[in-house]
C-alpha cells in the first residue's frame, strides 16, 4: 500500500537504557499475544466481537508507562478509544481480564461482563469508560482538564486518544478549541494514532490537510507527527511533550504514523495483513544487532506469554455470564429511582 504520510523524524536525544528497551519489547510482546488470543477466543465462540490494537503497540506500550496513574484530578485523565490493550497491560493491568471482558463473564472487573472488547473503564486509574460512537472521548477530555487546571500545583494531565478518520468528526474540533482558548488553555495531551483507515475508507481520500497534527498550528497548539512504529521515539516524544503539557499547562497535539496489522475489528475478518511494518518485528531486529537480546531469549518469551495467556483462557472458560438481575448495573446512577418509574 502507498502512503504520501511521512513521519517528522525526532533529533537524536539521550539513550534510553538497556532495561527500559527490554521492558518495552516484553510489553509489546505481552501487548500482541494478548490481541491474538482474544482474536482466538472470538473465533473459538468465547466472544461476540473483537476489536483491538495489534499493530499499535509501539506508541500505546511508552504511553501505559509515562502515565500517573490514579484516581482523582491529581493524576493523569485517560480518555482512550478502543485500541489501547497494550496501554492498559504497561499501566499494570492483569491480562486475565482483557480475556475476561472478551468473554463478557461477570467477573469482568471493567464491565461486568457487559461491553465490548477492548472498551476498558478502570475508576481507581481515572480511566474513562470507552466508548463505541467514535471521538466523544475528545469533546469530553476538556472537562477533566478543566478540573485539574483548578488545582494549584497539580501536575495531573488529561489524555486524550483516538483515530485519524475520527477527527473528521466535530468533537474533534471541539477538542482543539476548548483547549486552546487564550482566556484559559488547558493541559491536554490530544493524541491521535494514523493507521491510515477509517474502516474501509483510506486516509488519502479523505484529508485535505497533509498531516492532522498541523491542525493544531492554527490554534496556537504545539504539534507534531512522529513514526509510531518506533517504540524510542514514542517513548522520547511522549515524555517530552507530557513534560511541556504537565509543567506549562497547555495542550499538545500529536499524530503517530501507526500500523494496523489485523484490519479494523472481527467486523472485518481481523485477517494479517502483511503490507504494513510491523514494530514488533522491527524492534527486535535491533534489540538482536544491538547485544540486548538473543532470538533464543525472544522465543523462550513468547512461549511464557503464549502459554500463560492459554491457561488463563481454560480458567475463563469456567467462569460465570453475568444474571439478568444486572442488567441495570452502572448504568443509571440510582437504579432503584428507574425501577420505580411507571
Ligand atoms: C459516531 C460514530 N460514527 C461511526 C461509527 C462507526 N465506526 C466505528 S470505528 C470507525 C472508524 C474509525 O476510524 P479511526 O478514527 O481512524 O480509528 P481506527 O478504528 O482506525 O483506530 C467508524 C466509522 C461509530 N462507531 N461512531
């Protein structure tokens, strides 16, 4: 597939060390058996609908680890959208219950067992439910922005993520506004990860604009579009520009050049593609010629995970669907007034 995307390449800066680039690539191993076993589980009957993020794990494994974490204004705001597995996996959640919210049992800590794959809602790390309308996530992150702005000597971020088809909706430019406004601008991270796909409609007959990220000039809104492939320069972009948002209280607006290795969802097959660069195959290509890891260590790896994951599925299995007498759970919030409605 051709592509006229170019991503802006970082400069050179510091090295990041031999264990941060081991723990990257073991996360985006973890991140890419965990979406192959939910693709498994969709198609062994153990799921209705898978949709993910294989192909994103470059990007989304240095956002989980630059992240604060917490419940509460003083820490980051997660507005996400359905590709962040691997996110999740870097922040510290148990893989077990990604399988768990796949097979909508009601030990699903995110859901009950009541969502779709993929739209994680964590309250004790400020992760806002996600969302199946695509790109409300964006017209919402203002709010918490808002919030935290309010608290002297906060250091909380909001960040927002979503994808590039998506930003030709209004939230989108919503988004750039309300946090740029002069009167009060505000400390949003405003990602959004290019996989060049809406679906099933290309990038290019879509964008008049050549890169989304120069939307953002226009507001005044620090931008910038990096190759999402490449998990240092994820990780070295995205700590500086979460510096600049956490200490200036600003937004930032970045655009990630990303693969999308599975096509959209199960929607669509969540067949491999294999016109597209696959970071996880380029990192450790360097990671081999650079002496930090042998292609012996990689297998031994992946068969771990593999194997951990397999278990964890048989364990799933067995576990209960959520009772009828849920179904109004966290949906309202006061179900005995709804109850009580004629
Ligand atoms: C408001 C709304 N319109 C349309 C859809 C159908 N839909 C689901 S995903 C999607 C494509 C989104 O593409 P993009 O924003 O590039 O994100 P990607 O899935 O490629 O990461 C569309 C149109 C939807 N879910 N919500």
């Amino acid at each position: 597939m051709s592509t006229s995307l170019r991503p802006v390449l970082s400069p050179p800066e510091t090295e990041l060390s031999p264990e941060l680039l081991r723990k990257l690539h073991e996360l985006m191993v973890k991140g890419r058996l965990l979406e192959e076993r939910l693709m498994q589980m969709y198609r062994q009957g153990d799921g209705y609908f898978w949709i993910g993020g294989p192909g994103e794990e470059a990007f989304n494994v240095p956002l989980g680890l630059l992240i604060e974490k917490g419940r509460g204004p003083q820490y980051d705001y997660c507005h996400f959208h359905y590709r962040q597995s691997a996110t999740l996996l870097a922040m510290g959640a148990d893989p077990i219950d990604s399988l768990r919210m796949m097979k909508n049992t009601a030990t699903d800590p995110y859901t009950g067992g009541r969502n779709f794959s993929g739209h994680y809602s964590i309250r004790e790390w400020n992760v806002v439910p996600i969302s199946s309308p695509i790109e409300v996530q964006y017209a919402m992150a203002p709010g918490t922005a808002i919030a935290q702005k309010r608290i002297a000597g906060g250091r909380g971020i909001t960040i927002v993520t979503g994808g590039d088809a998506g930003t030709a909706e209004g939230d989108f430019a919503s988004c750039l506004i309300w946090s740029s406004r002069p009167a009060n601008p505000l400390p949003v991270l405003i990602l959004v990860t290019n996989n060049k796909w809406g679906i099933s409609t290309h990038w290019q007959g879509q964008h008049g604009e050549k890169r989304i990220s120069d939307r953002g000039k226009a507001f005044g809104i620090e931008s910038k579009t990096i190759d999402g492939n490449d998990p240092e320069i994820c990780y070295r972009e995205l700590r500086g520009a979460m510096e600049y948002v956490r200490s200036e209280r600003r937004p930032f607006l970045m655009e990630a050049i990303v693969s999308r290795l599975y096509g959209h969802s199960s929607a669509s097959g969540a067949n491999r593609v294999n016109d597209e660069a696959d970071c996880l195959q380029g990192f450790e290509h360097r990671l081999e010629e650079r002496g930090l890891l042998t292609r012996a260590q990689i297998e031994e790896l992946r068969a771990r995970f593999a194997a951990e994951l397999q278990e964890a599925h048989r364990k799933v299995r067995q576990e209960p669907m959520p009772e009828g007498r849920t179904i109004f759970d966290h949906v309202f919030s006061d179900r005995d007034l709804v109850r009580e409605r004629p």
